[in-house]
C-alpha cells in the first residue's frame, strides 16, 4: 500500500469511506514513522554512550508489547532509576493490572541515570517508553508510583525530559497525570503539578479510568468524571474512598518481569512493605483457601520468572505464616530456592517453623519490627515479653540461616529514657547469649524510627528532629553491649526530611520545584542530594510549621481525602492506644517449643540427588555444546547480562543443569568469548553439564523460556574429553554493513593483513595505550550484496592478543565515535585457526 499524497491523487477515491479510511490511517503511519525514527536516534546516539543500556531496552521476559487493538494507552511511570525498583511488588502488579484492562495498552519508564539525563537533554531525545519507545509525551495518562515524597522532584525531572509543562495549569494538552503510592498520602505537597491521584484501588478503578480517558473531551470535563470514581482524590474536587477491592486482581503476576541487568533486588517480591492495594492477598471466604491460593500464586510467579530468590512480607501476605510455609514446601520439593522471610511474627516461629526454613543456609529470617519496652509492646498490643523474645531469637540463631535479623521502632509516642534503657538490656542479654555460641557470625539489629504519617493513629504527634534520633541512639549504644551484634541504623537526616515532606501543605510545592532545579542543574555529581534545609531557608519555610504536634481540633493538610467520621474515628484510638485496635484477649506469648519429624522432607535449597537411568543416546550426566544467536532487540545487553538470562531460563524451564557443591551452588556452564556491547551474533556457543540424559526436547523447553532475541539453534553432546571453548576458540570473524566505501578504502582494508605495523589507541584502566594489531588481523574482504558494501574481518582472539573489528576499520575509515556507534557489528563466526586449517567448535566433538 501507498501512503504518498500524489498515489492517492491518482487512484481518484472521493467517497466518504475512503476519505475516512484516510483520516484513520494517515496518522498511524505517522506514528509509526515517528517511532523509527525514535528507535533509529536511540540505538545511535543514546545506548551505546549509556552505562547498563539494558536497563532502557525492554524486551525483558514477562513484558507485555501492544501495537493494536488498545483505544487507551496509560504510562506507569517511576520515578526510581530501573536497577532499583523494576523488581518491586508494586510496579509488578500495578503493570500487570493495568494491562489486563481491555483495550489498554500500560507501558513503563523509570527516572534514567544521571549520565543518561545528561545524554537526553544534550541530544534533545524525548524521554520515551521502554515497550515500544514511544515519546511518553503521547500516552492518554501517566500513573505515577511514588513510595516516598522524597522522590518528587525525580517526578518534575522526569516530566522536563519529557518535554511537559510542570505546573498542572500550564498543561492544556489531554494528557492526564495521576499519582498513586504511600508516597502521596498527602495530596497537598504536590496538587501544583499533579492531576489528581489514586489513593485506593477498588476493583473497578482501571477499568473506569480507562473509560474516562477513552471519551475524555476537555481536560476539566475528564478531571470532573474522574472525581467522580471512588478512590480517586482530584483537588477541589470531594473524595469518596474505593470500596469492593477484588483481592485476586492485585496477587502476584503470573509471568513477572524478569529485567537483564543487575538489579539492587534480585528477587521476586510477594509483599514489600509499601503495598498499593490496602487488601493484597485478604483472604477472599476461608483462610484455608486464601492461603492455598496465595502459595500456588506464588509458585506459578517462581516458576514462570527463574529468580533463585524470593522475598515473603509478612505484613503484607494476608496469611498465617506457619499454614502458607507448610503449603508452600508440599509444591517447593526438589527445587532450588533461597527465601527472605521480612516481618515474620515471633508467636509464629516454633521449632517447626525453624526447621523447614532451616533446610537451606541461604535463608534469611527478619522478625516484626517490637517497640522498645515491655511497657510500649502491650501499649501497641505486641503482648511480648522480654523472655519471649530471647527464646525466639535464641531459637533462630541456633539454625544455619544466612542471617537474622531482629527489628526494634524506636520514638513510639510516650516512649521515655526508661524504654530505650531496658531495650539496651535486651540487648546485652541477646548479645552476652549469642557471644557464647557464635563467635564467628553476627545477628542484625534493625532500628527504624516512628514517623506521624498522615492518615495515621500518630498523625497528630511530632517529628522527631535529627538531634533527638541521635540522642536515642547514644543512649542505647551507651546502656548496651552489642559487640557480636551488627547494629544497622537508619540515615536519620533522611528520615527527618522524608517526615517532613509528608506533613506539608501547599506551600511545599515551590520547595519540590526549587529542589528538582537543583538537581538538574547537578547532574554531574553522582553523590549529590537536595539540601532540604537551605531550601527551606531560601524560600522563607519554616521547619518547626510541619515537625510540631498538631492539635485534634486543628485542620490538617489531607483533611481533603478523609472523612469527619474516620478523622474521629483514628484521634479516639490514638488516645486510648493502638492495642485496642486488636481483639481482646491479647496476652504475652511464649516461645513455643514443637517438635519436628526426623524424617521432613526438604524445603529449600539443592535439590535431592536423584539417580538417572542411562541410555543409549547419551550419558546419564552429559555435557552438551550450544549454538545460540543474539538479535538486535538484545544486541545492547552485556555479557553478565547474558549470563543471568541463561541462569534465570534455565529455571523457568527446569532445565536439568548440574549445579556445584558448596554454600553457594552454581550452574555448570561455561560460555565462548564474550561478544562486545552493541554486537549481534549468529554463532554464540556454551557449554552445560546436565545431570540427565540429553534430547532435543530440553532444547525446546529451553528456548520457550528465553526472552526475545535470544534462541539455541543447535546443540549436540559431547561425548569426549573435548577441549573447552575458550581454550580452543581463537578467531572471530565480523560482518559490517557500510553506507559508502570508496574503491581506495576498499583496497586498504583488504591490505591490512599484509602490513608489518598497525598502530591503535586502546583505552584501558591505566589509560589510553598503543597497541600494535598487525599479525592478528587475518582476513579482510568487502563484498556487494543487495546494493551494499559488506565488510568481512577475520581476527585473532586469544590470551596472547586480540583484535577488535572496530580497531580494523579505524586503520583505514577513520571514523569518529558517533559514527562508529551507528554501526552494526555483526559476529558471524567462531573458530580455531590451526595453521591454514579453521575449525568449528560444533565440528570437533
């Protein structure tokens, strides 16, 4: 089909359903073209200049791509860089939720690293999404997740890069942003640039968003319907809390996204502290059931995502512990998995409970958060005696855990100098009990500190300033020992801005603005954060205005988004203390003591030794060599990037890899040379050692669990002692499509074999040096297919030296940087030179 004006011309089409047709289709090319040009700029002038491009590809395993059949298309924006947060509960199951809306498509993007800010604004590339690299500008909506007001003025850094005007004022276009998360509990200290927000997710409120920007006409009339569905606060506006949440819509996905690069948190989250939906996982009509749900939930995500670490919050899987973790270890047999265990109930942990996580020493226990003294634990309602704890702890350190930590809130309101002296007690005695068994090993002590959140039992209390967090922490320090102990503070002059934030009115919003100005005015400095106190200062803020006690008669700044009766309803627990929010009958629990079956199946950890009948096909312990391809999708990921995309398909389809002895078992895989960033290939080989018979199906299996761009094209046993791939592999040969190359670069190219000196700059940790390449420079031709001028580069590969394609065409081009990188290498083959001979790693076994 021809889209050029003068082929319409000709075809004389005047009918209204024609000129229909055009009106439709026009601007989806427009799109289109907009969006390879886009791409087009990224893969030349932005990925190859960025540190870890993997984190601004997409293409992961478990991301949802939709070009048709979506009429609303919604952007689910972070402001955390990708490292950080694309693992989190939230931004998992809030992209799963929105996606499965019909007619929606929800696509991601995460505040870029400063060196990839800095890149953007110099080469005026608009921020874009990570599924289809669209302008994020175009979405219909944005849904901001914010965990921490600490990250506003990422989100105005986030909408410069975009091109949008900060100020919700100053945005006329139909482009809705609606922020969501713990972090906006307080609507007041950002009404200036958002839209509006989500403060509860009902079970309808996607769906009804979607409607609403479907059929948006004017911006005020969209804002106005959306008001208009409970859960949604829109300033000015009256505010009516979501009710009928559908628990199951908000459980873990099915397929997560499983991200190339390294991430800060490696794992899969069920719960992280900070949930979304107030009703995650409740149980729907019987504990029975909710917790049989949520444990096949579970091991659906585990297995369809390949992570070796999953991370269980108990404040927020709505289960008993002790039931899920035995419903749990009936589906987890013979699989190897290391769980964190966060805010596990002492009450709950019994000798049972110890044993089944004791099954592997890569387990992490972390217990509820206690308040400092017998006196603040019944006040909270904890019930928890100072003997319980000891023996719970006790009880935990015995095992062969990877760590245990226990977790203590420190700044609870009433707590005095007493408290803090009998938690220092506490600890001695833990301390003093830990020294005469562990020597060797340390326990965690966490301390955090209470913060009068908004919407809260304490929202009324003060701020504690940095002077009086520090105090507490002296004193403790002073009236304790903790040297076999590992104490982990809080940053307190983080935590006292961060309290801050939450309790501002409207006047915060120039703060926010002034501290994103700065910001991106200091990119450059990688350790730089706002300086919340001179802001303040400049701006004539007052600090004590929003660290003081509010009075209960007072109005608050969030009033707007919470009723008279619920107001009430939380100034009169407060004043008769949180326990009476519990059931009576609360009494101090004892460490139980439960006796476990000598012969439990194992939980955790490697898996059993299981004996393989041998065949005739192949060993029962094989070896097998792979030929794999990487594509362009993925060409920008790094080799410990392909690394842990191996490891992680290898799980998802249970691939019968050996694994190594020892306390951190590894796969038995060693891979050939590692191709450069940026390179495509279509002859990447690796070698595993399975402990089962080899069959083509595996190869099948395995290739389903790969992300795209990835895929094994062949694979074949080795049955002999074979020399391993990088020992035998010391030539590679590239493929390079050029634009123009004249007749005399040609003829110097294929002349570079021949030279006796061949001098290049080589950047290297101690510098730039010269290196000479003549003598591993093989093989030089250029060759014409299809109109172009291919370039084929045989090199030598190998720990006495190397070759790199770039460094040949440098020798004659002379190209600059730029233009290097809007080259694509492609790896063609790998191969042993011996003497005149070439031979293929497939071809030796």
């Amino acid at each position: 089909m021809c889209f050029k004006p003068d082929c319409f011309a000709s075809l004389a089409m005047t009918t209204v359903k024609y000129l229909d047709y055009c009106q439709l289709t026009l601007p989806l090319v427009k799109s289109i073209i907009s969006k390879m040009e886009l791409k087009t700029r990224l893969e030349k002038e932005f990925l190859p200049f960025v540190i870890k491009p993997g984190q601004y590809i997409g293409n992961e395993f478990g991301a949802i791509r939709r070009n048709s059949g979506t009429k609303v298309k919604l952007l689910l924006a972070i402001p955390r860089t990708y490292d950080i947060s694309a693992t989190d509960f939230e931004v998992q199951s809030l992209y799963n939720r929105l996606n499965n809306e019909p007619g929606v498509r929800s696509e991601r993007v995460f505040l870029p690293a400063r060196d990839a800010q800095i890149l953007l604004k110099k080469k005026e590339i608009p921020l874009f999404s990570l599924e289809n690299f669209k302008p994020v500008s175009e979405f219909d909506g944005w849904v901001i997740l914010c965990q921490s007001p600490l990250e506003f003025p990422a989100i105005l850094q986030m909408l410069e890069l975009a091109g949008i005007p900060l100020q919700s004022d100053l945005r006329k276009g139909k482009s809705i942003l609606l922020g969501t998360g713990k972090g906006f509990v307080n609507p007041a200290t950002t009404g200036e640039f958002l839209d509006g927000f989500v403060l509860d997710w009902g079970g309808k409120t996607a769906s009804r968003i979607a409607e609403v920007l479907q059929g948006q006409t004017t911006k005020k009339e969209t804002l106005s319907q959306l008001a208009r569905i409970d859960g949604i606060y829109i300033p000015g506006q009256p505010y009516k809390m979501a009710s009928g949440a559908n628990e199951a819509d908000y459980s873990l996905p099915a397929k997560p996204v499983v991200p190339f690069i390294e991430m800060e948190q490696d794992k899969l989250f069920a719960g992280n502290g900070d949930s979304l939906f107030s009703n995650f996982l409740a149980a729907t009509s019987s504990q029975a059931e909710s917790v049989e749900v949520i444990a096949q939930g579970l091991m659906t995500a585990m297995q369809n995502s390949g992570f070796e670490t999953v991370k269980l919050d108990f404040a927020q899987l709505r289960a008993e512990p002790k039931s899920f973790l035995l419903s749990l270890e009936k589906k987890l047999k013979d699989r190897r998995f290391a769980f964190e265990i966060e805010n596990l109930p002492l009450q709950s942990f019994d000798s049972e409970i110890a044993e089944l996580l004791a099954s592997s020493n890569r387990n992490r226990v972390s217990f509820q958060a206690l308040a400092s003294s017998q006196r603040l634990r019944d006040w909270m309602g904890q019930g928890l005696s100072e003997e319980t704890i000891l023996a719970v702890l006790q009880q935990a350190i015995e095992k062969e855990f990877q760590s245990v930590a226990a977790k203590f809130i420190l700044g609870l309101p009433t707590e005095i100098p007493q408290d803090l002296q009998e938690l220092g007690r506490l600890l001695t005695n833990l301390n003093d009990s830990y020294a005469r068994r562990h020597r060797s090993r340390r326990l965690l002590i966490d301390f955090e500190f209470s913060a009068p959140l908004p919407n809260t039992l304490w929202q009324w209390d003060t701020v504690l300033s940095v002077e009086q967090m520090g105090d507490m922490t002296s004193l403790i320090r002073e009236k304790s020992r903790t040297k076999h102990l590992k104490l982990v503070w809080p940053d307190l002059e983080k935590k006292y801005w961060e309290s801050l934030l939450w309790r501002g009115d409207n006047k915060m919003n120039k703060a926010i603005l002034k501290a994103s100005q700065i910001m991106s005015e200091k990119l450059d400095d990688e350790n730089y954060t706002p300086d919340w106190r001179k802001i303040f200062s400049e701006l004539g803020l007052n600090e004590a205005d929003y660290s003081r006690p509010f009075k209960f008669e007072e109005e608050l700044p969030w009033d707007s988004v919470i009723t008279p009766e619920e107001r009430e309803s939380l100034r009169k627990f407060r004043a008769s203390g949180p326990a009476s929010l519990l059931p009576t009958g609360n009494s101090q629990t004892k460490a139980r003591k439960v006796s476990c079956p000598a012969n439990s199946e194992q939980m955790y950890g490697r898996r059993a030794k299981i004996i393989q009948s041998t065949t005739t096909l192949s060993p029962a312990q094989s070896k097998i060599r792979k030929k794999w391809i990487k594509a362009e999708k993925v060409r920008f990921t790094s080799h410990l990037d392909v690394v842990r995309t191996f490891e992680k398909a290898i799980r998802r389809a249970d691939f019968p890899v050996m694994f190594s002895e020892g306390f951190h078992p590894h796969p038995k895989i060693a891979y050939g040379p590692p191709l450069p960033l940026g390179f495509v290939s279509d002859c990447e080989y690796v070698d595993m050692q399975l402990e089962a018979p080899f069959n083509n199906q595996l190869i099948e299996r395995l290739n389903s669990a790969l992300p795209e761009g990835f895929r094994i094209v062949e694979a074949r046993p080795v049955f002999a002692q074979a020399v391993s791939l990088s020992a035998f592999i010391n030539t590679s040969v590239y493929e390079i499509e050029l634009a123009e190359l004249s007749e005399q670069q040609a003829g110097k190219l294929q002349q570079l074999p021949k030279e006796k000196e061949i001098l290049v700059d080589r950047k290297s940790k101690e510098g730039i040096k010269q290196v000479n390449i003549a003598g591993l420079i093989y093989e030089v031709k250029v060759e014409f297919r299809e109109a172009k001028q291919v370039v084929r580069i045989s090199v030598g590969l190998s720990q006495q030296g190397y070759a790199r394609p770039q460094e040949v065409l440098q020798a004659v081009l002379k190209l600059s940087e730029e233009e290097l990188a809007g080259l694509i290498f492609k790896r063609t083959d790998l191969l042993s030179k011996k003497g005149d001979q070439y031979l293929s790693p497939m071809k030796v076994l």
